[in-house]
C-alpha cells in the first residue's frame, strides 16, 4: 500500500495508519512527496501535479515495487489519480481521501494561503515565524475536531518551513499546484475499483467533488464521514484504517465507522 499525503502535510499524517496495516500482514509505504517534508526540494525542480506522479512511479521502481493499493489525501489524491491513469499497470486499487480534483484545483485553502500572503507580509519577509501565519490556519481548518490539531501537532506540521526559506519554498510548491496535469485523464476509462471518502467538514473543496468522482469513475463507490474533516488520518485513524483494509479485502469492517 502507497500512502501519498497533501498539500502543507508529509508522510507524517500516516503515523496512525501505517503500522496497523503493517499488523494485516501489508507493506506501507508512506512517502513524503518531491519538496515535501524530508525530500529534497531543488529549487528549479517541477512540484506540479503531473510531475509528482512520475516521482511516485520512480519510487516504486527503486523499492522494487511492482503493483501497490494506491491512497492519495487531499492533493496527494489528485496525484495519485493521475499515476493511476499514466500507469494503470502500477495501482491495484485506488483510495482517495477527500481529493481535490475535477475544477476544484487548487482548492480554497492554496487560494487562502496565497490571499493571507498578503496579510502576513510583513512578518513573512522578515521571516519571524517561519510559515505559521500561512499554514496554522489551514491545517486547524482541516480537522473536524479541534483537539484533533493541537499546537505542539501543528508545529511538527511546520518544522519544514522554518524562516525565510521555508516560507519561499511553501510558496514555490503552491504555485506548482493546477489543473493542466489532470485535464487530459478520462476519469471514465480508469480501470481500478475505487474507493471515494470524504470526510463532510473539509471546508476547503466542496462535497460535490466527492460526488462526481464517484459517479464518473467506473466501480467506485462513496463512503461519508460526517465528523470528520479533510485530514481524515487525524480525526479518525481507525475508521480510515478499517475502511482500507475492508475495501482490499483483508479482513470485513468491524462495524459502522
């Protein structure tokens, strides 16, 4: 199983997941994403979408990885259905969590951090609290519970973008972030089942999103969390992990989520 994060997260966000699929006898990977987290980050490297998807298929080719169960969070989704469609030979089955996709890219928390760009200028430019004033917000927002996103998480969150050349790297991958690489897949023709769940109090992309996916992509189906919001893995790590594992058939779900 190829665990793929979102935007303004790193592999990180799948400490809660990864070990128990690691207990259903599964190989997770969780990677962090080409300028995210602890990969390098180049500065005249492609962060787009399009670009990232090849990186994954490199990845799996040094791990000597045939053929992986594919779950994309958030930008990590569109990723992930874009290696789905370029390499349908690699992905197995495929799991997106609250994707952005379809016209919603980027979604509103990239058109938020770029607007509270403004806002935070100053402070930004002098670099005092490293990408705080950008990031805080979003990922606060991103947790259907509060509790779920305390400070000491949401600074470990952070730790990548400390000073002036965090938040010039933050930036650098947002602007990376549009829909040119997902125009041209036929969402129709993807030959993986497909798992759509969608945590109900994503303020950031519209619940449509899920929706449509899961009507356009042939044997899919949709799953709702109504307590949850986009960071799924934080708000509730075993109902995701539960409905995974049910989805590729290790073992029936052992009750309502």
């Amino acid at each position: 199983m190829l665990l793929v994060h979102g935007f303004g997260t790193c592999s990180f966000v799948w400490r809660n997941i990864g070990p128990n699929v690691a207990l259903a006898n599964l190989t997770a990977f969780a990677v962090d994403l080409f300028g995210y987290g602890e990969s390098d980050r180049p500065f005249d490297a492609d962060y787009g979408i399009a670009a990232q998807a090849e990186y994954l298929d490199r990845g799996l080719t040094a791990l000597r990885v045939s053929r992986a169960t594919v779950v994309g969070l958030d930008l990590g989704g569109a990723i992930a259905l874009r290696f789905a469609a370029a390499h349908p030979e690699r992905v197995d089955k495929l799991i997106l969590v609250n994707p952005v996709a379809l016209d919603e890219i980027p979604g509103d928390d990239i058109k938020s951090l770029q607007k509270n760009t403004a806002r935070h200028v100053f402070r930004l430019t002098r670099g005092v609290m490293g990408a705080a004033p950008l990031l805080r917000e979003l990922l606060q927002k991103s947790v259907g519970d509060p509790a779920r996103m305390p400070e000491p998480l949401v600074a470990r969150y952070l730790a990548p973008y400390v000073g002036q050349d965090g938040i010039d790297h933050l930036l650098r991958i947002a602007r990376f972030v549009d829909r040119d690489a997902m125009d041209e897949i036929d969402l129709r023709a993807l030959p993986q089942p497909t798992l759509v769940i969608w945590g109900e109090r994503d303020p950031w992309v519209s619940p449509r999103v899920g929706e449509q996916l899961a009507n356009t992509i042939g044997g899919s189906r949709l799953v709702r969390l109504p307590t949850a919001g986009r960071l799924i893995p934080e708000d509730n790590p075993e109902g995701l992990t539960e409905l995974l594992l049910d989805f590729i058939g290790v073992r029936g779900s052992r009750g309502t989520v």
